[in-house]
C-alpha cells in the first residue's frame, strides 16, 4: 500500500481550538467533561440516575464546545438567510477545514478545480429535528442545511473542489472509515489532494435519552477506559480533518509532513452476538488487515489507540483482540501501550475516530504518550500478565521499536463496522546546503477585515512569544505562501523576531509603526504599475552591491550585462560598480555611468519580474529611457546596452565646460527673467510646475543663476560631466545616428511614455530619428507622468539606484490627491539594498498587487510550521421556533441569549396596527457588536448598510408574511444607512399590499435614543416585491 502524508491538521475538541492546545491537553491529562450547559436543556428536568426511567437520561455530563451557535457566513460567501438553518456541524466543517489547510500551509484558492477529495464522517442529525419539528420555520435553506451528504459537499462547493465528496455514517467509526476511504482515493488516483475528517455536536437530549435506555451511557459521566469501575461512556462534541496527500507528492512539495498512513482497514461483523455487540474476532481481523496492507509487523506497533468506550463489555473484548493479534511472537524488550482519547473529551461518536487519529499524530510529533484517565483498577476481565501491554496513567516517553515509531488506531460503530489505521512517524526533515537564511524579512498578514486583522497580528505577537526558538526565516515563509490574501492587509520588514513581535504588538494596539505598512485594497481598480527608470547623476559606488551577492537572478543578469559590455568598456563593469578596496572606479564618468545605469536598472526590472511585479507602463528620464524601451521590448539587451554604451562614449569625447542647474522656477517665469541664447543654454528637462533644468555653456547658465538668485529664485548645480540635453551635444549627433542606423527596432509590447513628447510613444515614433532628438531635446518629465496619471497609474515604483524621481513625480500632479498613491523605491543610498526591496514589495502588496511567492522563494524555500489560523469573527445564527420539544429547550435558551429575536437583519414582527390594515411591521436594533459581519462594507472610511442587505430584508419579510418565492424590484436607495460607531440606530421595516397586486418596501430608521414623541425618521429604501403564481411555484420546487 503506498503511504499517504498527513500535511495538516485542523480540529475544534472540548477545551482545546487547535491541535496545539489539544496537544497540551493531552500531555497534561486534562478532563474536558462538564455538566450539560443550561443552553442545550434544562438537566434537572431530564435527569434520571436510573438508566431505563422513560424519558430520562441517567448522565448529567458531556463533553461539550462553546458557542456552537456563532458562525461567520460572509467568510465563506454564505448570505445570513442560508446560514440560520444551516446546521452548525456544518459550519464548523467549513472552519476547521480552512483551519486545516492553514495548518497545511495551502491557499485554499489554489485548490480551486482540482481533484481534492472531501471524505467527512457524520452521524448525528439534532439540528435537522430541531428545525423539523416546527414547519413554519422550514425554507428552501432548510434541506441542504442539515443533508448529512451536504455536510461533505459544502466544502466541496465552497472552495471549488473536483474530487469525490462523500459523507459517511458508519455511526461511532465514521471518521475513522473517512480516513480509509480517502487514502483509497489517493491510492487510485481519483484524489491528488483530501480533506478528511468528522464532526458531532450534542445538540437536543433525545439521543441521550436513547442511549440512557439502551444502558450504554456512564452514570458518573467519565469514560473510565479499562477500569474495573467503567460503566459505559460519556458523549462528546468536536470536529477534527486532516489534510491527506500521497507521500511521495508531499515529499516533493516539501510539505510539512506531520505523520504517515502506512495501511489501513475496514470489515463488518455481520451476523454476531448482537447488532451493537462487540465482535472480537471482526476486530482481529481487520487489525491484521490493515498490518497486512502497511507491510508492518504486529512486533513493531508500540501504541494502540483503542476504541475504548470504557463499557465492561466492550473493554475486556477489545484488549483481547489486541492481544491476540500484537502479542504474537513479540519480545520481551518490545512494549506496547494502549490508551484512549475517550478519557479526556469522551465519545465523539461520529467524530471519535479522527480525534483519536490526530492524538496519534500529536503523540508521534513530540515522542510522548499521553495519560490514560481515571485508571485506578483495572477491569477483572482484562489481563495484561504474560503481555507487554501497558497503559499510562502518566506521560510517558515514547521509545522506538524501530527506526521510526509506530502505532494503531482502531475505531468500532457500534452497527459492527469496524475500521483499524497504522500510523508511522513523519521522516526527518533535512536541512539543504544551500538553505542560508537572509538578514531581512518581510511578513505579509492579510483578513477580511480591520478588526480581524488586529486580532491576527495579536496572535502572530502571542506566538512568536510563546515559540522563540521558531525560525523568523521559516515564519514568515510559511505566512507569506501558505495564506489567502485578503483586502486588509499588513507588511512588516524585520531583522528578528523581537523586531517583528514589536511592529505586529504597536499594530494591534493601534499605534504607529516604522517599518510596518497596513491599508485596504480597493477591488474597484485593478493596481497596474509604472516603473519609473531613473536617469544619470543617481550613481554611485556599490550601487545594488548587497543584491549582488545575495540575490541570483539580479546577479545573472549583471553578469549577463558585463558579458556584452565588455567590447565597449574595455573592461568588467563589475570593477567599475563593486572594485576592490583601495581600487580606482571610473563610474563617474559618462563612458561608464551611462552603461551602469542601464545595466542596474535592467537587474531590478529582473528581479521585480520574478517576484510577481510586472509593469502595464513604463517610463524613462533620459538616460533611463533606454532601459525603459529594452523592458518594453523596442531593442533586445544587446542592442539596448550598444545604443547606450557607443551614445556615452560619444557623449564623454565632447570637450568639458558645460553645465547643468536646476531652477525651481517655471520655465515661463526663467524667460521672462533672462533671454535664453538658444545656441548657448537650452532647457533640459521639465521636471515640475517649479522644477526646469537648464543646460549649455557654464558661463551663460551662471549668468542666468546669478539673475535667478538675485530675485530669489533657488538654484541647484547638478553633478554632471557634460551638458545634457544641450546645444552641446550637437556634434555627435550624426555619429549617433550611424551607431542608431545599426539597431534593430519593434514594436512596443506594453505602454512606454516618451521623454520628447510626455505622452504614449506608438511604434511609428520608434526610428534612429527618435533616438537622435531624444539625445538632443529637453525630458518632458513632468507631461510624462500626468499622462500616467490620466491613464489610470497611481502606483510608480522607480528602477534606480536611489529615488529621484518619485518626489517629483508626486509634486507633477499638484491638484491631485495623491495621499493612496504609492511612490516606491528599489534602491536607497545608504540603506540596505534588500531591506528597500523588501518594504517596496510590502506597499505593493498592502496596495493589492499580486506577488509571485513562489518567484520569490524560488532560491531558497523556508519550511512549512504551524501558525495561528484565521481569526473568525463570529455571529450568532440560530433557528426559532414555535413548537419546542418537550423534552427540550435548546432553540429557546439560545434565543433568549440575544436580545433580539427573529431573523438577525428583521428583528421583531409588530402587531398590525387597526387603521393600517394589509401593513406588516418589524424592528430592529442595528449596532456593531450584533452584526460585526456588517461592518466590513464601508464608504469613505465609515461602515454602511450594503445592498444585499436590503434584498435579504425585503426577501425575508415577504416569505415571513406570505410564504412562497418572491422577487424584489425597482431598489431605490434613497440615504445611506450608516452602522453608529458607538450606539444603536433603530431601523423599522415595512411592508404593504398595493392595489397592483405588488407589495410595497420601505426600510427607515433613526437614532435609538431619539426621542420617542419625535416623528422623524429618515427613509434609507424602497422597492417593490412580486410573489410568484402557484405554476411558477411548482416549477421551483420540481427544479
């Protein structure tokens, strides 16, 4: 049989959320039971210590999970109508599944269309006779809300999964049964990928009741596994799955791989003793099945997870099987303990056997055997002498028989069919020779909204506390590849954990932070980016130095560079960026600082690229249009860095004397001040509505200076060999346009703005002509980024050394609010290289732009650990209904805890009033702490009704009053509803019969605290609703 990995793990058990908690629960021998809580029924009224007293149940215990009624729908694209009878086993499915897969480090978007198996265990169907013992509250929701087949196919559904998607009820063995089935499904290829597991909640008493009578159900209510005092079991709640992939695919993908299935099996009793009879030899039989299938010796197990339903029958029948089956020919020196999960969280029927199998898993992950509770005797009819069965009252030390450690896990229905897993620790991981760590990192967190963001960034804070031995390298790999990315969004650059615990801490308190970047992406644009190629004079020694060494492909492509510059410099360009120490560097002039220029920029073009971020437009001042064009696809590289090297050549034999300034001035006002002798001075570059270089001869541009300082005019010389852009640099035009004659031109393959004109250059523009004026004419810089702008770009990362261009961009665009644009940089003198990068990818990803991670780790991979999981932000959904079961109150209990009845976006039904016949009231208190869900939809910073909610309301309401199927027509949003930060805004819907056979909507409301003799009510929308004829009905429900 080929071995499956189990790579994640999710789970909800009594007293433990996750599997770590679990963990420690477990190791801590931790009893989880509790009295029946108040909101399931009232105990007193029910309880019996007499087993068969009719109606009664002799327990007073369970092992139950809080809030089982708190669910976050929107998550999951789940409207709040579906999700009140929607069964909360369901619910939690979808969450601890999503949990699962976080622990797996997979994006659940990733698996959309693709052969991903569901296999889920399930066996108690309370909600489903809760909501169907009162009709009137049965919808179209209500079917496929409490379908045990649903259970599986939701998650299917919900994250878009093409594999088999099967819900088991093989009663206590379910679970376990799961389990076999989706490794089948691996083995024979229907399944590349499952998502495997069950759920129970205890929900209404019947079933106790049930079991009470059929004497199965411990008085004291502890599942007391192997005592001599054991009197059955006690029930218990929880969900646990396991994300399961072929050993061989997990190995390749690097997954975390937390255990290995080595075999199972799974067999029935048949005709026994009894139908819920214990069969010794069925269970025999299926352990030496499932052996048989791992290829395992009965010798090598070291621990069984028993059944272990503590009942004096069962107990006894079961450790003799195990005997039977694990004792022959095994040595004295080769122990085996036997335990039960049962004795901490008691029996999750439906769900017993993944809790079992993910206390194996946890247990072979730390080397240790949990204790087995409230062993004090052991049962007479168990005899454990002549064996090396043991069971541990303490934590034990979990000592090998083999090269890795290997165990059992057997789960019994009690209809007879009978399910037995072998378990083998996960191999060792190894670390690569090449897995050399970086100094800096960047963490991205992302949630769906504000609030679950905070929250979190608290529990990465809380983690990296409690973990300090994790690797940040590997803590940020696994958050950064193996999360979804929601619209709020957080990234933090880091150089330790105490680093990165104190930006996520200053975050989550609200505070400001240096090197951490937080914002909301907008869906309504799509982010195209424009990079922005720096021009000469941005030079300087070690320029991307740091990227050099450390990052491979912006290496390759220097070298690649060097390689074809070599003709033209005569020497390496790595001696003219990076020389040795005390080593003369000739960067500074023009022959070398163009080339170099280019050949970084090109570098960083490639290195963004690999990293997901690809530019729609692209820009160059002057020297950076050549690389610009080279991006855009107008020359290949060679004939770029030709252009570029025989342009700088020409450009350094001009003779010396020129001069280059920048005014702060408008070139109007510069003319008006000084006549400019074209042939002597011309303007260079047009970098704002104040910024205008001039350019020529240095005893004419002085004298401008001097007139310009004089009416106070600021001035900057700029560090430049040569007068750029001039009436000096006409005698090299015509060679320039011999080298220019010799180049290949095409078309090009995304938007490129021209220096000489500020707008899109079209192919027809790109000629040697082009390039010979470009040398020539002034950097229309500022005309080229209002074309930008105009064209939709708000994000501008520029390709430089260091960041001359993003302020004057930014200063381009004076009547524009630029407050959400993003004016990122690639490099910074005297910053850290990586460091810069990283905080530029980090704004681009708080901004929205999609990062290739897998680019970006494609050097060097972290390894996959276990983070904090989602932080869901929940809300109550739970069905009402008239007619309680006598026996029960749950549906009662759990409405009076909210102080709002009926629906939770309709409130109340009021009485008709007498003078508004064929008129329907309801009512509600809106505020965010009962619908924290509504708070995610917001306008200019302040949250809002959204349109769906209207939709649902007037939906709602009509098939409250009317029943059947309506349409809603002609919304009219007339004012904004707004969520109150702080109070309650009370809001009244009306419906009413119009003489056209439509029914009129009408949503209004008002402060609470109004005053209540006050008739002014602010109207948010109006509608009209259609209720279909009895075909149309038909038609519907025959669909």
């Amino acid at each position: 049989m080929e071995p499956i990995a189990i790579i994640g793990t999710g789970c909800r058990f009594p007293g433990a959320n996750n599997p770590e908690s679990f963990w420690q629960l477990l190791r801590n021998g931790v009893d989880t039971i509790t009295e029946v809580p108040k909101e399931r029924w009232d105990i007193d009224a029910l309880y019996d210590p007499k087993p068969a007293t009719p109606e009664k149940m002799n327990t007073r215990c369970g092992g139950f999970l809080e809030q089982v009624d708190q669910f976050e729908p929107s998550f999951f694209g789940i409207s709040p109508r579906e999700a009140e009878p929607m069964d909360p086993q369901q619910r939690l499915l979808l969450e601890v599944a999503w949990e699962a897969l976080e622990n797996a480090a997979i994006v659940p978007q990733k698996l959309a269309g693709s052969k991903t198996g569901v296999f889920i265990g399930i066996c108690n169907a309370d909600y489903h006779r809760l909501i169907y013992q009162d009709s009137s509250r049965i919808n179209a929701h209500s079917g496929t809300g409490t379908a045990f087949s649903i259970a599986a196919n939701r998650l299917s559904y919900v994250l878009d999964l093409r594999g088999p998607s099967v819900a088991i009820d093989t009663a206590c063995s379910s679970s376990l049964v799961a389990v076999h089935f989706a490794c089948q499904s691996l083995h024979n290829g229907e399944s590349n990928l499952c998502l495997v597991g069950g759920v129970n909640l205890i929900l209404s008493p019947e079933p106790s009741i049930t079991f009470s009578q059929a004497h199965m159900m411990s008085a004291d209510g502890r599942c007391k596994t192997f005592d001599a005092s054991a009197n059955g079991y006690v029930r218990g709640e929880g969900c646990g799955i396991v994300v399961l992939k072929r050993l061989k695919d997990a190995l390749r993908d690097k997954d975390n791989i937390q255990a290995i299935i080595k075999g199972s099996a799974v067999n029935q009793d048949g005709l026994s003793n009894g139908l819920t009879a214990p069969n010794g030899p069925s269970q025999q039989a299926v352990i030496r099945e499932a052996l048989e299938n791992a290829g395992v010796a009965s010798t090598q197990i070291s621990y069984v997870e028993a059944h272990g339903t503590a009942t004096s029958l069962g107990d006894p029948i079961e450790v003799k099987s195990l005997k039977a089956v694990l004792m022959q020919g095994r040595e004295p020196d080769q122990p085996c303990w036997i335990g039960s999960v049962k004795t901490n969280i008691g029996h999750l029927e439906g769900a017993a056997g993944i809790a079992g199998l993910i206390k194996v898993v946890l247990s072979l992950q730390h080397a240790e055997i949990p204790p087995n509770l409230h062993l004090e005797q052991l049962n007479p009819y168990i005899s454990l002498k002549g064996t090396t069965f043991s069971i541990p009252t303490e934590r034990q030390p979990w000592v090998a028989l083999t090269e890795r450690r290997l165990a059992g896990v057997s789960s019994f229905g009690f209809g007879g069919t009978n399910c037995h897993v072998i378990l083998e620790e996960a191999p060792p991981t190894t670390t690569g020779a090449n897995d050399i760590q970086p100094k800096m990192h960047l963490l991205t967190l992302s949630a769906k909204s504000e609030k679950a963001l905070s929250e979190l960034a608290q529990s990465y804070v809380d983690f990296l506390a409690s973990h300090p031995e994790v690797s940040l390298f590997d803590v940020c790999f696994t958050a950064n590849t193996g999360r979804s990315h929601f619209n709020h969004r957080l990234a933090v650059v880091a150089e330790s954990t105490v680093q990165l615990r104190e930006q996520l801490e200053a975050f989550a308190a609200k505070k400001e932070t240096a090197k951490l970047v937080s914002g909301q992406v907008n869906n309504s644009k799509r982010q195209k980016i424009a990079f922005l190629f720096t021009g000469q004079g941005s030079q300087y020694l070690g320029m991307g130095r740091q990227l050099y060494e450390n990052a491979p492909i912006f290496r390759q492509a220097i070298d690649r560079c060097d390689e074809i510059l070599r003709p033209y410099l005569g020497q390496s360009l790595l001696q003219v960026l990076y020389p040795k120490p005390g080593e003369a560097s000739p960067l500074d002039q023009t022959a070398y600082t163009q080339p170099a220029l280019f050949a970084l920029e090109y570098a960083l073009v490639q290195l963004w690229k690999s990293w997901g971020i690809h530019p729609s437009a692209v820009m160059g001042h002057s020297v950076g249009e050549y690389v610009a064009a080279t991006v855009a696809g107008v020359f290949t590289l060679e004939d770029g860095l030709k252009l570029i090297s025989e342009r700088a050549r020409l450009m350094q034999s001009l003779p010396t004397g020129g001069e280059m300034v920048a005014v702060f001035a408008s070139p109007a006002f510069i003319r008006k001040l000084h006549e400019i002798d074209n042939n002597k001075v011309s303007f260079a570059a047009y970098n704002g509505l104040q910024n205008t270089v001039i350019s020529g001869e240095a005893q004419f541009v002085q004298a401008i200076c001097t007139q310009l300082e004089a009416a106070g005019i600021k001035t900057k010389k700029l560090q430049t060999s040569h007068a750029f852009h001039s009436p000096l640099m006409e005698p090299i035009l015509a060679q320039f346009r011999e080298v220019a004659d010799n180049v290949t031109y095409a078309a090009p393959q995304m938007a490129i703005v021209s220096n000489l004109t500020g707008e899109q250059l079209t192919s027809e523009a790109i000629t040697p002509d082009y390039w010979c004026r470009h040398l020539r004419s002034p950097v229309e810089f500022a005309e080229s980024i209002k074309t930008l702008h105009t064209s939709g770009y708000e994000v501008f990362v520029e390709i430089g050394p260091k960041p001359t261009l993003l302020g004057m961009g930014r200063n381009c665009l004076p009547d524009v609010e630029t407050s959400y644009f993003a004016f990122l940089p690639s490099l910074r003198q005297g910053q850290s290289d990586c460091q810069q990068m990283l905080e530029s990818l980090g704004e681009l990803y708080v901004h929205g732009v999609e990062v290739d991670w897998s680019g970006f780790y494609q050097e060097n991979q972290g390894r996959r650990v276990n983070l904090p999981t989602y932080p869901w932000e929940r809300s109550r959904y739970w069905i009402e209904t008239k007619l309680p079961s006598k026996n029960s109150q749950p549906l009662e209990a759990w409405q009076n805890s909210n102080d709002t009845k009926g629906h939770p976006l309709l409130g109340s039904q009021l009485k008709n009033l007498a003078h508004l016949p064929n008129h329907y009231f309801w009512e509600i208190e809106l505020d965010k702490r009962r619908l924290p869900y509504l708070t995610q939809h917001r306008l200019l910073g302040a949250a809002v009704v959204p349109v769906a909610v209207y939709l649902e309301m007037a939906l709602v309401a009509s098939e409250e009053v009317f029943g059947g199927f309506h349409q809603v027509r002609d919304l009219e949003l007339h004012n904004v509803l707004f969520i109150p930060e702080n109070g309650t805004q009370t809001v009244q819907i009306i419906l009413a019969s119009d003489v056209d056979g439509l029914t009129s909507f009408q949503v209004y409301s008002r402060p609470t605290d109004a005053d209540p003799s006050s008739k002014k009510w602010t109207l948010h929308a109006t509608a009209k609703i259609a209720h279909s004829n009895e075909q149309e009905k038909k038609l519907c429900s025959s669909a």
